[in-house]
C-alpha cells in the first residue's frame, strides 16, 4: 500500500522532464496514485506523451487554462473516465518573457492580464469545474516561489500574480473546507525549468542560492515531489490555506557573512 493509493490525481503543467510536475509525477507514482495529464499545443504533447507512457499513464487530455471550454471539456473526459477524483496539481504560471525583465513598473496593461489570467486565475477556474467531481478528503495544491513576498529582481509581474494565487490558495482552503477538501502551496526554490527560463538572470540565481541557503544547495523537481506527495496524502489531513516552503530553507536567511 502507498500513500496515495486509492487516489485519482490531474497533474496539470508537465512539459518535459525538468518540469516540477514530473518531480510531482514521479512521487505520486511511487506512492500508488493513477494518473491524468494535461497538456497545451503539439510540442508540449510530444513530450508528455512518452513521459506518461514510461509510468503506464494513457489518460492524456488537452488543457488551455486560458480558456473555458477546454476546462468544461477535460472535466467531462475526467467523468467519464473516472467518475470522481482526488488530487489536483495546478503547476501552471506564465508570463511574456519581456515582462520578466527590468524595472517591474514597465509592465503593460496585457502583460498584467495575462499573468494573472493564466498564472493566477487558472487555479480558481479549474477548482470551481472540478469542485462536483472532487472526493471528500480531496486536495489541490499549486506553486509558488518566494518573490511573492519580497522583491526579487525581473521576476516582476510574476510575483504580483505569486502574492494573488497565495491568496487565492487561502480562500479556495476556505470554500473547499467544508467539503474536506483542501488547498495549499508550495514556494519551491529555483529550479532550472522551462517557464524558469524565461525570466532575466535565473542562471545568476541559481549560480547563487546554494552559497545562502542553509543547506548549502539547490532544490530539485525530486525535492518538491516528496513535499506534494505528503500535502497530498492522509498524513496532511488537517493542512490547509497553507504556504510550504521547500527552499532548501532560502528564505529564513537574510544577510550571509
Ligand atoms: P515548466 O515550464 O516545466 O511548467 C510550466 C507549465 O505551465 C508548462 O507545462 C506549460 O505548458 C504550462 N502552461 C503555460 N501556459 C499554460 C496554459 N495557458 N494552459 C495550460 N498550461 C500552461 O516550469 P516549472 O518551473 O515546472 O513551473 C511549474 C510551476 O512552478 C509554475 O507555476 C512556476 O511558476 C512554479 N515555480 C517554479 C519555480 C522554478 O524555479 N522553476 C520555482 C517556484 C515556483
């Protein structure tokens, strides 16, 4: 028996093997979890495909989460195919990569907007068409990262929309609670992803994190698995509303002599 045996889980934003989803996949598979991918355009299908294939997932459904009826769409393939479900991983955020450089007040009107829509809104959106078909004793969990609560250079628009999905974390924890359902974060470390990719001067970041951080090293896709794994399971039964830092403890460090 693993820990999420039993347990029917979405994993939304894989787009290859460095993604933090696949660290979440991986640990979920360990622990007996069945699961369903969500992809978005061709390229990112490629890749998921033979990443679901070396777990023995075939539930593949295409998602945009700037979009309604593609959410409406994968609910009903979700019903169909499962009835009822667990677990939703939201590790989705995206931003134009020239909104995540230089000063943060040359942001523009529709750099905002798409932000919020896809990095921010998205979580609430998927929340409230999966909301009839999510168990008692159910859990969503989204990312985060640190630049919501203190300024990170060029990460920009995104730590607005970070600070806004963090509340919406804490009000989704409390509409779903009745139901047992619950709904928390967690504020990962630097990894080297893809949407990391994006954003000005990440190698800089990552080439210094390990020289403060209490560990003295990186987190991995591996490291954030683990932490979703336990947020997920019956062990974090009365967790919810909360933020989980797996920073390798990053954030409790202000100057380093
Ligand atoms: P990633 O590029 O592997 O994953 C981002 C995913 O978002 C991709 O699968 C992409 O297809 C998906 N996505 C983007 N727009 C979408 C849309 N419109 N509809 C559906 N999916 C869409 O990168 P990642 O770093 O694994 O990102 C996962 C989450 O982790 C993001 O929310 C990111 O902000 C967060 N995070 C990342 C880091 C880091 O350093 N990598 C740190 C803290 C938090």
């Amino acid at each position: 028996m693993g820990l999420l045996t039993g347990k029917r889980a979405l994993i939304m934003g894989l787009a290859n093997d460095n993604s933090i989803a696949w660290g979440i996949s991986k640990a979920f598979h360990a622990e007996g979890a069945e699961l369903c991918f969500t992809y978005v355009g061709d390229a990112i299908e490629k890749r998921v495909r033979p990443l679901a294939a070396s777990l023995g997932v075939d539930f593949i459904e295409p998602c945009n989460v700037d979009n309604d009826a593609d959410i409406d769409n994968l609910m009903v393939a979700i019903k169909n195919r499962w009835g009822t479900f667990d677990i939703i991983i939201h590790a989705i955020g995206f931003a134009k990569k020239e909104e995540l450089a230089g000063d943060y007040l040359n942001v523009t009107r529709e750099g905002f907007r798409i932000a919020m829509d896809i990095s921010v809104y998205s979580l609430t959106a998927v929340v409230k068409a999966a909301r009839p078909l999510l168990n008692n004793g159910g859990s969503v969990l989204t990312l985060t990262y640190h630049g919501s609560q203190q300024v990170a250079q060029n990460y920009n628009v995104m730590g607005v929309a970070k600070a806004a999905l963090e509340a919406s974390v804490r009000y989704l924890a409390s509409d779903l609670g009745p139901d047992n359902i619950r709904c928390n974060a967690i504020s990962a470390g630097p990894i080297r992803t893809l949407a990391a990719s994006g954003i000005s001067g990440f190698k800089d970041l990552l080439k210094n994190f390990p020289d403060v951080a209490p560990l003295r090293r990186l987190v991995t896709q591996e490291d954030v698995g683990n932490m979703a794994m336990f947020l997920c399971s019956d062990l974090a039964s009365a967790t919810t509303g909360e933020i989980i830092y797996v920073d390798a403890g990053f954030r409790n460090v202000s100057v380093k002599i």
